[in-house]
C-alpha cells in the first residue's frame, strides 16, 4: 500500500513538472524591440533626467535606433532607476536592455550586446586643494575612494587590489560629488566625462576638482538580458550600425565642405566632433 502512495506522488509531481514546463514553454517571446524593457539611470551626460525629462544622447541613440529598425519607442517607456537596481533587474530579466553599460570581461557572458555607443574613460577625481598624487595602483590604498555600487568603477577598484574596508559604495553619482566636496572620501571612481556633469548640475564648481588617475578606458553598450532572441539584438546591432554610419559620413562632408575657406579651426571642429 505504502509503495502505491509512493508511486502516486511521484506521479502527480512528475505531472506538475510536465505541466509547469509546458507552460513556459508556450509563452511567447518578444517579437519586436518595442515589445523588450528598456533601463537606464540618471548619469548625465549620456542618460538623465532633466524637469522629468529623459534626455542624453544615449537616449537620443535608442530612440533612433528602434525607429530605424521599424520598432518605435518613446522617452515615457524607458525606466530610471539606480544603478544597483537596473543591472540587476537587467541580469534577472524578463526581456530587458540596459544603457549604457560598460562591457567587460567579467561582464561578456553575463548579457547580449549592441553597441558600442561610445567610449569612456574612468578615472579617480580628487579635490585640487589635497593634491593628491597617484602613480601605481598601491597609492590608492591609503585613501578612501567612492563608487556608485555594481559599478564598473567598484570593479576597476577590486581588480586593482584596493581593500574593501577604502571602498565607500553607494547607489547615486550625485552623492559620491557631495561627499568628496564635504571630505567624506579622498577619490572618487567615474567616468571622465560624467563626473564634471554631476558636479555641475550640484552646483559644484569643477575647478576645484581634478581626474588624477586614470584606472580605464573601455566602450558603452547596450546590455540586454540572456532570454532575449539573438534577432532582436542583431535587428538594434543593424539599427546602431547604420545611424553611427550617417553621422560619421555627415560629419565627414560637413568638415570638407569647410575646407578652402580660411575657417581651418571650423573644419577641424567638425570633423573631431563625436
């Protein structure tokens, strides 16, 4: 009798199993790149908010990019949240895209890519008031440094040896420049050309900041998470591709167009412009 109920139960879990999976199998998956969940956070000047706003030309890129590839999006349909929490919803899924993201080693097999979008450098910013001096990596040690959490920067930091007990983290770019400005870290680890927004829009004046250390130089991407089809991101790698070809071609034209006429300054303006 005993072994009746046994081969029962076994039976019914086997059946929710079958049943659980057909399920899932069945749920259809996103057929166009409106249909994904797009995330970002506010890290000027790439992705921010400005009066509610979402603005930046990382955001600029998206947009075009999902027009061209015949799947609109709007400003309205992309979430902000901190840093932490996008890339991990990003990671977790179901269907979503992140931006912009830094692609790493350690990152590669972790989510699907498009891009790049653009390059940036992260660097140590200090107060110019300290005159801070950093040569190699053991420098770093004796102060107190500060990243946004699941950053790139936190992960520069800890493949360079520095001990977790010198690493403040925290989920706002706006507070690490707060708390640099008031002494609460020594370093700072951010991009170059985003800490100097993030002072600015704190009403923080740049001058008396300086980038002292450069820790390194790496590309923007769009991360999208494992479940999403392969077409979708060749579709957005496509859309990317041709809308970066415009913009160099226009640029390049524009730049020539300039030429001869005694403006050398103007015709080098145009073509360096990124």
């Amino acid at each position: 009798m005993q072994s009746v109920q046994v081969a029962i139960r076994f039976f019914l879990g086997l059946m929710v199993i079958v049943a659980t999976t057909s399920v899932c199998a069945e749920q259809p998956q996103p057929s166009t790149l409106s249909s994904l969940r797009y995330i970002t956070e506010h890290s000027p000047p790439y992705n921010y908010l400005e009066d509610g706003v979402l603005k930046g030309p990382a955001v600029d890129l998206l947009l075009a990019a999902t027009a061209r590839a015949g799947s609109p999006i709007t400003r309205d349909a992309i979430l902000v949240q901190p840093w932490a929490r996008a890339y991990r919803n990003a990671l977790e899924g179901p269907t979503t895209v992140l931006f912009n993201t830094i692609r790493t080693e350690e990152r590669e097999t972790l989510f699907k890519w498009a891009g790049p979008t653009g390059t940036e450098k992260y660097v140590l910013v200090a107060r110019r008031a300290q005159s801070i001096q950093i040569t190699k990596p053991a420098d770093i040690f004796q102060h107190r440094v500060g990243a946004v959490r699941d950053d790139v920067g936190e992960a520069y930091l800890r493949e360079l040896g520095v001990p977790a007990r010198a690493i403040t983290l925290t989920s706002s770019v706006d507070n690490l420049g707060k708390m640099l400005k008031a002494g609460r870290i020594d370093l700072w680890a951010f991009g170059e050309d985003g800490w100097r927004q993030s002072l600015t829009d704190s009403g923080i004046d740049v001058d008396d900041y300086e980038a002292v250390y450069l820790l390194k130089k790496n590309d923007y991407f769009f991360a999208f998470s494992l479940d999403v089809d392969d077409a979708l991101v060749q579709r957005m790698q496509w859309a990317i591709d041709a809308i970066l070809l415009e913009r160099a071609e226009g640029m390049a034209t524009e730049g020539m167009g300039t030429e001869g006429k005694g403006t050398e300054g103007k015709a080098t303006e145009g073509m360096g412009t990124p």
